[in-house]
C-alpha cells in the first residue's frame, strides 16, 4: 500500500513551553504566568502555548496514518532543540519530507524511517535559530519534526499490515513484546500533593515527579523535598489498594546540586540522600536529574560520581538522568559510564520513535535500566504512539501524558497499552482450533 500524499496541520500540544533558564534564574510566577524577560533563545515569553503540528500520511486506499510533531517543555535546555513553531516547519513536511515519503510502500516502516533520519536540516519559513537539530543530531530535521512524521510512519505501517503498532515496531526491532503493560510513571505538575493522592488511590506504580524546579520548593537545605518524600510513603499506605509498593520518583532539575552547594562534598551529599531513603521507606525512591552540570560531559562525570558515592555508603537511592541525556548518542555516553541507574528516553528529544526504541534497547543486558518518559507538552497522538514503544521494547517504566493534571495523561497511556495488548492475545476461538 503506498503513501499517496502528505498533510501538515498545526495543532496545540497539552501543556506549554517554559524557559527554563529564566524560572532557574529567579523569574516569579504571576498566576500561571511568569514576570520577567526569557533568556533562552527563540522565546517571546518565559512562558508560552504549547504548539503541535498534526502530519496525515494519506495512503491508497484511503485510509490515514497520524502522527504529530512536539517538544518538550523546556525546549532549548540542557543542550535540546530550540522552540518547535508549528506553523514555521508546515512547508518543511509539506515540501522535503512530502517529496521524500510520497510513492513510498506504507508497510516499509524501517525504511520510511531511516530516510526522515537522513534529511538535511531546512531552516523553516519563520526563522527559529536554527536550521535543523543542534548536537549530535545537527545536520537533520529538527527533532519535533522527526517525532511525528515517525509516529504517523508507524501508523501507516500498522494500518498497512493490519496490526497493533506494537508488533509492527517489535518486528522491525526485533524483540519480544512485552505480555502486561509497563509500569507507568503519573506526573504531578506543582499539585504536588493532591495529584499523588489521586495516583495512590488509583495505584500507579510510579509517581509523583514532583516538579521541584526551584531552590523555594526544594527547600534551601533540601527540608522540603525530604519531608515531601516522607509524606509519599505514609499517605501512600493510607489510601493505595491492599499491597500497594509504589515507586516514589521524584525530579529535581538539578537544582539539588545548587542547593548542596559546591564543592563536591561526598559525604555531605551521601548523608543527605540517606535521608532521602529513610524517609521513603519502605519504598524504593529515585531522584532524577540531581544536578545540571552544564556539559554532557561534566554532567557524567557528576552522576557517575554520585552513583559511586551512594554505593559505597550503602545508600539504596537511585539516580536518573535527564538533564544533557537528550540524543541516542547521549543515551549511550550516559550508559556507558555507568553514570545513572535509570536514564530518562525523552522520546520528542531522540527524533524518529525508533531511534527511542533503539535507546531503550541499548540498555538491555546493562545494570541501567530503560524510563521511557517524553514530556506533558505531547499530545494524545504521541502519548498512544509512545505506548506501543514501551510494550514493543518492555521498558521499565513509561510516562502518563500528555498534561499535568495527571488523570488524563495516565488514562490516555494506560488505555492504549492494555487495548494493544488485548488485540495481540489469540482470541478464545482462536485457541481453541489449535
């Protein structure tokens, strides 16, 4: 079945755009706003409407793939591409990316794939900085552009092949699908605290995130944080179903660095997330993005030293990485280096959903284990793709999206993991005529 033609509709994503510079410098919310000027480039506002940019991949027989183009949050940090304008890149997939998927067979995901992967940057209609992606992905398409023409991609293919996207992306990966969903991971936004009551009574396997951004949330000595946790696990035993062991996960942006000070004080930093732990149990607990470093490179050697650290002292915490850890050639460094226990897939961050994949796939047979995350600026398109990613590749946990009001984020992921999964058992019928 061949791809017909392609559309680019621009659309809204499920949160917003912030600079996240700026917030770290000091900027002060006004409502759900911020005063003060942005500092990272291609920002109007320290706060803006997310945008999305919707691509349709027609095929022959009339049927349509979807997929859509997104960025995170904080787009143009810690070494990630520059703000995403939908409707600056619509000429971009509606001309080189039509030109170069029209005719092509639907069913060829891989292929279709690799050749999104290999197009040169265009700088769009509307100047954004940049021509393309920046890093190790410089040279190419801007990442959000990648995403979705990818997501819509597998779709075409699942449609061609009259499958789940699950099996379709398992197939041209070749792994064994998981057989149950993938614990999934709730996000809170600053609602910090009626949000993870409503993941306890739901019985989310991971939560809350936390969203502590801020030298004023963590606490100047990091009190607020730790007493944050404490509450996690006692609320958790009072209101999660019977046998409920969540895992407490909570991101800090590296601001926990700023507020342990410098230097490096090992122990210091050792005997603090000691507290972390004790105040978590009897659950287990990870802290994710515990310093920005401001390089990949200082930034693994800051996490492979603090991984060591916590070992040594026997502290049971582990550490996930974010910040610097955006490309599949950053996944890798990261992994290598032994530098975090978890490393956070930031699907919109790697380009084409395969490319996602292959980054979790990397962590297999490693002691790093794989959290296929993204971000709550995706939209419902992204977040159903990126499900069928997690079944394909057994992650160890994915992210509820898109939002933050967390509900909608959890209920979109974990639908669509359980209907997939539901479409790929052999039907009763179908067993028995075995």
């Amino acid at each position: 079945m061949r791809i017909e033609a392609v559309r680019a509709v621009p659309t809204v994503s499920g949160f917003f755009f912030d600079d996240q510079r700026a917030i770290k410098d000091g900027a002060t919310q006004d409502g759900f706003a911020y005063d003060g000027e942005p500092v990272t480039p291609g920002f109007d506002d320290i706060r803006e409407a997310g945008e999305a940019l919707t691509v349709e991949l027609e095929l022959e027989d009339g049927s349509v793939a979807t997929g859509d183009c997104c960025a995170v949050q904080y787009s143009g940090a810690g070494g990630r591409d520059p703000l995403f304008r939908a409707e600056a890149y619509r000429p971009v997939v509606e001309g080189t990316v039509a030109a170069a998927l029209r005719g092509r067979d639907a069913a060829a995901f891989a292929e279709n794939a690799s050749i999104v992967e290999e197009l040169p940057a265009e700088r769009p209609t509307d100047d954004c900085g940049t021509t393309g992606a920046t890093g190790d992905d410089a040279g190419q398409l801007h990442t959000a552009v990648r995403y979705g023409v990818s997501q819509a991609l597998l779709d075409a293919a699942a449609l061609a092949e009259r499958r789940t996207m699950t099996e379709t992306l398992a197939d041209a990966l070749g792994t064994t699908p998981a057989t149950e969903p993938v614990p999934v991971f709730g996000q809170s936004g600053d609602d910090r605290y009626g949000n993870a009551e409503k993941m306890m009574i739901k019985g989310v396997p991971v939560l809350p995130h936390g969203l502590f951004n801020s030298v004023e949330k963590l606490g100047e000595d990091g009190e607020a944080l730790r007493e944050y946790v404490d509450w996690l696990a006692t609320r958790a035993v009072e209101l999660g179903p019977d046998g409920y062991e969540p895992t407490i996960h909570v991101d800090v942006y590296g601001v926990l660095g700023d507020v342990l000070g410098a230097p490096y004080d090992r122990a210091a930093v050792t005997d603090y997330f000691a507290t972390l732990a004790e105040a978590a149990d009897p659950f287990d607990v990870q802290v994710e993005g515990p310093m920005d470093a401001g390089g990949r490179e200082e930034q693994i050697n800051d996490m492979a030293e603090l991984r060591d650290g916590l070992a040594s002292a026997g502290v049971d915490v582990d550490i996930v990485a974010d910040e610097w850890c955006n490309t599949f050639a950053d996944v890798r460094a990261f992994v290598d280096a032994g530098a975090a226990d978890l490393v956070q897939v930031k699907t919109p961050d790697l380009g084409g959903i395969q490319r996602s994949a292959e980054a979790v796939r990397y962590c297999e047979g490693t002691d790093t284990r794989a959290y296929l995350g993204g971000t709550c600026n995706e939209t419902v398109t992204s977040a159903r793709t990126c499900a069928h990613v997690a079944l394909a590749t057994d992650a160890a946990q994915t992210l509820a999206k898109p939002g933050m009001g967390f509900d909608e984020g959890f209920m979109v992921v974990t639908n669509e993991m359980r209907r997939s999964l539901a479409r790929m058992r052999p039907t009763p019928e179908a067993t028995a005529d075995d």
